[in-house]
C-alpha cells in the first residue's frame, strides 16, 4: 500500500466518523404536513399539457423539493386548499394527511408505507385547469426513518427493520413500529405527521433516539 493510499483510507475514515459523529446526539425529526405527490398524468389534468412544476425549497432528503403549486383536495364532507405539491413527480399519484385530516374530509386514512395504495380511499383533486377523481391515494404515513447506508452499518439496522423511538421533554413518548427505510439516497432524519409531532410535543429539527430494535 503506498503512501498516498493511506492518506485516502485516512481521509475517508475520518469523513465516516465525522458524519456518525453529527448524530450521536440523536436523529433530527422532519414533521409532515398535509401533501400530495403527483402523476405526470394527473398534473397535466391539473395544470395542462406539458406543464412543469416550479421548485419553491429543497426538501431535507436529496433531490425531493415543495413545489410552488398547490391544489385542493376534496372528500365527501370537507375540503383542504392549497395543499402542498412535493416533487418530483412520481409513477402514481399519492396523498399523505394526517388521521384527523382525515375526519374534516370524511375519509379513514389507511396507515401505511409511502408507495404502497392499493386498498386506500380516493379524493377528488382540483387544480387550475381541472379536476381528477382518484379512486384511491390516501394515505396516513408510516412513520419512518430515512437512513444512509454507512449510518445503518454502522449501527447495525437493515432496510425494513422496525424500531422504537424514544422522544424527551415534558410529552417524553415511545413511537412503536417505526420503519427504517435505508438508502445512500438519503440523509437521516424520522419523519412523523402533524397528529404525532402535536401528541409528542415534537418539531421540526429535534432529535430523538432509536432504543429498541
């Protein structure tokens, strides 16, 4: 091994440990509001054709941004304005609310992983340029953690693992079923909706430590 090998195994090592070290006081929470992601189909309904959306902030997770756009959401007792669209857009058109969002539009939000609709309830969407019934989309979000790849191996956690999550403070609460979603996409962070933040006295940028796999 020469020299310089050396110097760039060091480096690297030096690198990993500084980005362990960034989390050894515990994993920063993300809070969710209500948000859509959208279909390249369904925001052409909504918006016209070939239609892009307009990048208002990056979000925590690498290459995930707000949109400026919003849209209207409507059940079959109430409605939401101007939710949030999230990019970029995605294969299926999907509707993240918390389980109280879910009793002003009149629908039982199923709880489940981001991705997975199938047997979930639909809303009507209404945007600019027209409206799109889904049949279904709604969901409540599992909560999760996403977690890089060296985090994870170093810490022995595996794609899919659930876990417990310890808050503190004066609402000090143990968050069961957690879901660890590895991936070297992603930087670490626990993402819960505005129902778990509020029980939990919880916001954005607090840290909270995983104490059962």
């Amino acid at each position: 091994m020469t020299q310089i090998d050396r110097a760039l195994i060091e480096k690297i090592t030096e690198e990993v440990k500084r980005q362990i070290q960034k989390y050894e006081t515990g994993i920063p929470v993300g809070v969710s509001n209500r948000h859509i992601h959208l279909s390249q189909q369904d925001l052409y309904r909504l918006f016209g054709d070939g239609y892009q959306l307009t990048k208002y902030k990056d979000l925590s997770q690498p290459g995930q941004f707000a949109a400026k756009e919003t849209v209207t959401i409507i059940g079959p007792k109430g409605s939401f304005e101007r939710v949030r669209i999230l990019g970029p857009v995605r294969e299926d058109t999907q509707i993240e609310i918390s389980v109280s969002d879910g009793f002003k539009l009149g629908i039982i939000p199923i709880v489940k992983e981001s991705g997975d609709i199938d047997g979930t309830p639909g809303v009507i969407i209404e945007g600019p340029k027209g409206k799109v019934q889904k049949d279904q989309g709604v969901i409540a979000a599992l909560r999760h953690i996403h977690m890089p790849v060296d985090y994870a191996r170093e810490h022995g956690f595996n794609n899919g693992d659930m876990v417990t999550v310890l808050t503190e403070g004066i609402r000090k609460t143990a968050f069961y079923n957690v879901l660890i979603r590895v991936s070297d996409k992603y930087n670490l962070e626990m993402h819960i909706d505005m129902d778990e933040a509020n029980s939990s006295g919880l916001k954005n940028g607090d840290r909270v430590k995983i104490v059962k796999k």
